[in-house]
C-alpha cells in the first residue's frame, strides 16, 4: 500500500487487506489466502 491515505480510500468501497511483507508490492497467493481464512475465521480451509 502506497501511503495510508490510499487505504483510507480503498476501505471506503470495500473490504482491503493491505500488503503484508514490507519489501514487496504484491504478497504471495498463499499468504493472502491464510491471511484471509484468519479474518474470517476458516484458517485450516485456508491452509
């Protein structure tokens, strides 16, 4: 994510998981996919 004022933005039309690693523009598939069963509580369907 850019900067917190474009994640501000892009809360506002839906839901958003910024980029978790630091030194990347795009997390992995598969980080993004666990990141996701955590939020919403499918975690081992995730994995």
């Amino acid at each position: 994510m850019p900067d917190r004022a474009a994640y501000d933005r892009l809360t506002q039309i839906a839901p958003t998981i910024p980029v978790m690693a630091t030194d990347t523009v795009t997390d992995s598939w598969q980080d993004v996919m666990t990141t996701a069963g955590r939020i919403f509580g499918k975690q081992q369907q995730a994995e």
